[in-house]
C-alpha cells in the first residue's frame, strides 16, 4: 500500500502559489477597508467645512470685504447697555501699541464700566503707557508661570472685590469695532451665555502673499464659519479677544493655565457645562499680522499646534459626551473642532487622493472616489470663501500660486509630530519696532 501524496499533477496550484495569491488577496482587502475607512473619516470634517462656509450668508453690498455697519440702538437695547461692564486687557510688554487699544476701549466705556490692564512679567514700559491712558493697572510678577491664562486669572481675581455684571476680555493689540461693547454686553445679558466678537487679523500694507493668504484663511475660520454655525444654531469657538461672559460663569472658570489655546480650551470647558459660546458678528475686533517672517511663523505655529494639540485632546472626549447627553450643540462644537486648519485639511485631502490612486488598481475606485468628493467639496467651499471675504486680498493669480502656500506649512506640521510646541511665547507685534 502506498501511503503519501499523490502524483503533483493532481494539484494544480501549489501551497506556495496559494500562499502566495491568499496573502495577497488579505492584505489587498485589508488596504481597502483600512483606506475606505480613513477617507470617510476625513470625509467628515470636511462635510462639517463645507456646511458652515455655505451656510454663511453676508449682506450683497458687503460680500467681498469685511465691513460691518452697527445696529440701531433701540429702547430695548437700553436696558441692557445700563449693565456694569469691565475690560479686561492683559498685556505682555505692550508698551509700542497698547495706547491705540486703550484708546478704542475708553470710547466705548460709560462712567460705571471699568478699564483693567494686567502688566504681566512686563520689561519695558506698558504699565507706565497704560496709567497714562487712563487705565486702571495691577502688575503681576510670576515668571515661572508664562502664559496669557495666569494674566487673566491675576486680573480676574483683583476684580473680584468689586465684580461687573458682564466681564469683557480684549487682547492688548486689537482695536475695537464700532459699538463692539455694546453689542457684546447686548447679547451677552440677552443670552446669559459665553458671546464671541468677530476676531479679524490684517494683513498690513503691502503685505506679501503668505500674510494675505493667512488673513483670508482666518477670515474663513473665524468669520464664515462661525457666521454659518449660527444660522444652524451651532455654538461657535472663543477666540481669545472680544469674548465677553456673564460674572457668574466666568468667575467660577478655571483660567491659570499656560495652554497654547486658553480660549479655545475655555470654550470646551464652558460648553460641557451647558454654556456654550454665541457668536455675535455685529461686534468686532481687529489685529494685524507681524510682517516678520520669524514672527508670523512663531505665531502660526503656536495657534495650529495649540488647535491640534486640543482637537486630539478634548475633540473625542467631547463627542462622547454630547453624543451621550444627547446634546446636538455639544456634537456640533465636537465637530467643528476636529477641523483641522484649512491648509492642513487640503493637504489631507490630497495625500488620501494620492494613495487611492496608487491603490486604485488593487482595490478598486472607492477610496479614490471619496477622496476625490473631499477635494472636490474643500475645493468648492474655498472658491466661494474667497469670492465672499478674499477677493480684496487675493487675486486669481494668487489663487493659482496658493498651492506653494501648502508646501511651506509642512515643517510645521511635521514638528508638531516631532516637537511640538507646548510652552506660550509672545509673538513679536507688528508695531513693536515702530
């Protein structure tokens, strides 16, 4: 009897050859589900983008560049302009431009409201240009602990003594809108809610592309998408200037922190607690860009590392717990934080479009077809962005050179993976050598 396997031509496919096509086969379907799966992710946030910039709606004869005309005053408006107000300024060696800041406060101010200024781990002489503004000041030296999060809560508990009804917080090189406080105070006492300014950064004149394209960028991130979130009744994001609160809620806030995004980080918190923020488009705040490279790179980098930083963080978490208090606003201000900046996002986009069509072969179209309905949708909300708020900036030509744009951010980006940034450092202003 003969025992063993028999004669080979009775198996047409060897156990290698089967090996060999099964493993393949495997790793081809695992590639598929694992791309299938990244690209509706990132479908997502892009979905979210593409919602808020599309829902934005802006008078006709203002479409394409941000000027914005204050509301009557009304005699029910009255009422709640009577409220006490304080403006909070902290100031990290301001001294070269915090006197035109002061300056757009003190006109909006009634003889009950109060002016603050928090010198804080000053060297030069914005505690001496304050006074001489007419601001009240408290000087705070604590250099072991940098960081605009410990200004406010040195500032915060000095007016405790003597509290406000509505707080006001004001960055030291911003200059306010016209009726910026009265219409933040207005909404604010209407909503007994967190309420944010439009927040504005300019690029000086004859800024060079890069400035102009971070201006328009930031006219989409804090103008036309929290402009569309509040036609959906969305909750927006705090900004960091221009916020003001009721005193109850901010004076129970949890400020000392060095956090890269202190605002951003205030405004989860207070959302978790049933208080989210309201955007209020008719105040408004604005800044200017350093025209310093260094300075400009410095500045970006500690805004998109300190907004990554917190989307990983608090973005899931956050999800989580709206999706199990079945609050929608808490799911919306979930979503709309795990959107990552628009040059980021574009450059996801394009890597997911890069490997679809790699694998496309292999796998089949489908992760292809998403990615390309992603660029698509972040393409098209882009167009309409910048024929709403960028056409003063940005001309078709620089449209056309705005991919070079994406490529220069890359550092920046892998850094964050390597060394991000964690520790809150002033960024030169624009005026600073002036």
């Amino acid at each position: 009897m003969q025992v063993g396997f028999s004669h080979p031509k009775h198996w047409p496919i060897s156990s290698h050859d089967f090996d060999f096509h099964g493993m393949t086969g495997l790793l081809n379907f695992v590639a598929a589900a694992v791309l299938t799966a990244v690209s509706v992710l990132l479908l997502v946030p892009v979905a979210v983008f593409s919602l808020q910039v599309f829902a934005a709606r802006l008078p006709r004869r203002r479409l394409h560049a941000p000027q914005l005309v204050s509301a009557p005053v009304t005699s029910a408006d009255d009422g709640a302009w009577r409220i006490r107000l304080a403006v909070l300024v902290p100031a990290h060696n301001e001294a070269a431009g915090i006197s035109a800041t002061l300056s757009s406060i003190r006109s909006q101010l009634k003889p009950t409201d109060r002016l603050l200024v928090v010198a804080d781990n000053c060297t030069d002489a914005t505690a001496d240009v304050a006074r001489r503004c007419g601001a009240e000041v408290i000087e705070r030296r604590q250099a072991e602990l940098r960081g605009k999060g410990y200004a406010l809560d040195f500032g915060l508990r000095h007016l405790a003594a003597d509290p406000p009804s509505v707080l006001v917080i004001v960055d030291a090189d911003c200059t306010l809108g016209e009726d910026c406080l009265r219409h933040l105070a207005e909404a604010c006492v209407g909503s007994g809610r967190p309420v944010q300014a439009l927040d504005l950064m300019n690029a000086p004149a004859g800024a060079p592309l890069r400035l102009r394209m971070a201006a328009f960028t930031w006219r989409i991130k804090n103008w036309l998408r929290p402009l569309g979130a509040l036609r959906m009744g969305v909750p927006c994001p705090l900004m960091g200037t221009g916020m003001a609160f009721p005193w109850q809620l901010i004076s129970k806030a949890n400020l000392a922190s060095g956090h890269l995004v202190e605002d951003m980080k205030l405004g989860i918190d207070l959302a978790r607690e049933g208080h989210p923020p309201l955007f209020v488009p008719e105040a408004r705040v604005d800044s200017v860009f350093p025209m310093s490279n260094e300075a400009a790179q410095a500045q970006r980098s500690r805004w998109e590392h300190g907004h990554l930083s917190t989307m990983l963080s608090d973005g899931p978490s956050l999800l989580w717990s709206g999706l199990r208090a079945r609050d929608a606003r808490l799911v919306a201000m979930a979503l709309d934080l795990m959107v990552p900046p628009l040059t980021l996002l574009l450059g996801l986009v394009l890597l997911d479009l890069l490997l679809g069509a790699v694998v496309s072969a292999a796998v089949g179209p489908w992760p292809m077809g998403i990615a390309l309905t992603g660029l698509i949708l972040v393409l098209a909300s882009s167009i309409r962005a910048w024929w709403m708020v960028g056409r003063d900036l940005l001309s078709i030509g620089d449209l056309l050179r705005a991919p070079a744009h994406l490529f220069m951010k890359i550092p920046m980006y892998l850094k964050f993976a390597s060394r991000r940034q964690k520790e809150w450092v002033r960024t030169e202003r624009h005026d600073d050598k002036l």
